[in-house]
C-alpha cells in the first residue's frame, strides 16, 4: 500500500543501511561494553520515540549516553548537521541526509546501526541486565507476536489512518481505510478489556511500538480525519485508558515532546487540515516532557529550527 501525501515526507535520496549488531563478546566486533556506544535520538521522530522508552525501560542512562537532536532535522536534504561527520566516517561521500535514529560507537567514531528493529533488539539483549524491576521487553517465545503488533501498527493503523485523511483520495478509499483502521482498533479494545498489557499481564517491545503509534494517531493523523472519524476512533476506552496509563508511566510520558512533534509534522505535511483536528482524544501534554532535559540525554543545538 503506497503511503498517503497528506502525512509522509517528501521523498528523499535512500541512504546506504547501517546494520551492525551488538553481540555478546569480543570476537562479534561490536560486543556490550559500557559507555562505548551513543544513541543520536530526535524525539518527534516515532522511531526514535520507540528506543528512547526503552532505554529507560531498561535503566541505560549510565551505560549509554544519548545525544537528543533538533526536533525538526536542519540540513536542507532533510537530515541533522550533527550526524554529517558520523555518516561520512562511515559511508565515503555519503548520498543521501543523515538522519536519525543512529546508534554509533564512540571508540570508532562510526555509526553501528541505524535500523531501529536491531536497535531496541540489541538494547534489551545486551544492555538490559536481569533487574527484576526492568521488563522483559523481549520474553522468549514471543518474538512473532511482537513483530506481528509491529506489522499491524505500521500497516493496519498508521497507513490505515493515512488513507483515511487522504483529501485527494477518492470516497470509497478513505472509507475503506477508516473501516480497516476502526476493526483493529475494535480488536485491540477486546484485548485490552481483560488484560493490562497488549500481550498478556506484563509489558514486552510491543507495547512500546504500540504505544508509539497511539501517539502518533492521536497527535499527526487525527488532523487530517473528520470529526465523525475521530470520535468513531476515540470510542474505544480500554485502549485509550491504556495510552493514558502508559503516559504516566516515567520512561514513557517523559519523553513525549508534543511541540516536537507538531513542529516535524507541520515540516513535512503536505495535506489538508480537517474538523478531526478539534477533537483531541487524550491530554497528552499532562505528562509531556516538552524541551526539559531528561536525565542521562544530552541536548545537540542545531542551526535554527
């Protein structure tokens, strides 16, 4: 499914993949060791929203450093000035922006990754330790179901809503859109009607992706939807008690920089404005960290935004 002009970015040169691995000795290269490796997070971003919660989630502030950058990227190719030095020791003339998330290896000065799904893998493999009171973001077994949530936000709910907002687009396919998008919402509400947590009793990766895309939702799709739209998605409570229950958590609503993440939208977007725009489904800004510096992240001022 091609995704909708009215909440996607300008297309962009792609740039060469970056998928080192973190593993579990010396002989794998990059091997846990801390403070060796620094996150490059910008928190408007929903990737990086995603590896920010779980390197809270996990307790990393003292064993990797991360470095938070401008809500807006400054570079007029759509990348951050700031990462330019990393990509090009990494990547010889690099083509396209440099962008973020981008976990790179101080002691190299290069750029190990910049493939999310690795990243939060990798995370929680190496550097999460067994604290009983950190979460096991990736329990055994439950891989395929996490990746499974992950699909069905990317494709059931972000592009689902995308469709749906798309003023250009005819009737039937923003109807037929919202329809998709509201059945797996309904699906989602049963689950969480008899659970806390969208794979059982304890919290996993896939309710940080979840969560994310809730957010997301709210916050950049429901501006291009119809007021009818947005009330039909807001009545589900379970999952939205749910969002407002994990806002409040400390890794989670700590991180949500709402004027972020308008400022990136409106960056980028190139639809219309509609009546959904006036219906807010929750009150995010009651746990959003707006600009405040977060313990263990260090700011990187950019060129004006």
């Amino acid at each position: 499914m091609p995704a909708a002009p009215s909440t996607s970015v300008p297309s962009l040169p792609s740039p060469p993949s970056f998928r080192g691995r973190i593993g579990c000795d010396a002989s794998s290269g990059y091997y846990a060791v801390s403070r060796r490796y620094r996150l490059h997070l910008s928190l408007s971003c929903p990737h990086c929203l995603r590896i920010a919660i779980t390197h809270s989630l996990l307790g990393l502030e003292e064993t990797l450093p991360v470095a938070l950058l401008p809500a807006v990227p400054e570079s007029p190719d759509g990348g951050h000035s700031s990462l330019r030095p990393l990509y090009e020791a990494s990547s010889h003339r690099h083509p396209g922006p440099a962008t973020a998330p981008v976990l790179s290896d101080d002691w190299t000065g290069r750029i190990v990754s910049t493939h999310t799904p690795d990243i939060l893998r990798d995370l929680a493999r190496h550097f999460g330790g067994d604290g009983s009171d950190r979460p096991a973001l990736y329990p055994h077994g439950e891989e395929e179901e996490i990746e499974a949530v992950g699909r069905l936000c990317e494709y059931r709910i972000n592009e689902a809503a995308q469709h749906a907002g798309q003023a250009d687009a005819d009737v039937t396919v923003r109807r037929t859109a919202l329809g998709s998008l509201l059945r797996v919402l309904g699906s989602l509400e049963c689950r969480l009607a008899h659970q806390d947590f969208i794979l059982g009793d304890e919290m996993t990766a896939a309710d940080v992706q979840l969560w994310v895309t809730l957010v997301q939702l709210d916050t950049v799709h429901r501006l291009h939807l119809d007021a009818a739209a947005v009330h039909a998605i807001a009545d589900h409570p379970h999952l939205w008690a749910y969002a407002r229950r994990l806002a409040a958590h400390p890794a989670f609503g700590s991180h949500l920089d709402l004027d972020g993440i308008a400022r990136r939208h409106h960056a980028h977007c190139h639809g219309l404005e509609a009546a959904g725009a006036a219906v807010q489904i929750l009150d995010w800004s009651v746990h959003s960290t707006g600009r405040r510096p977060l313990a263990g992240f260090t700011t990187v001022v950019g060129k004006a935004e």
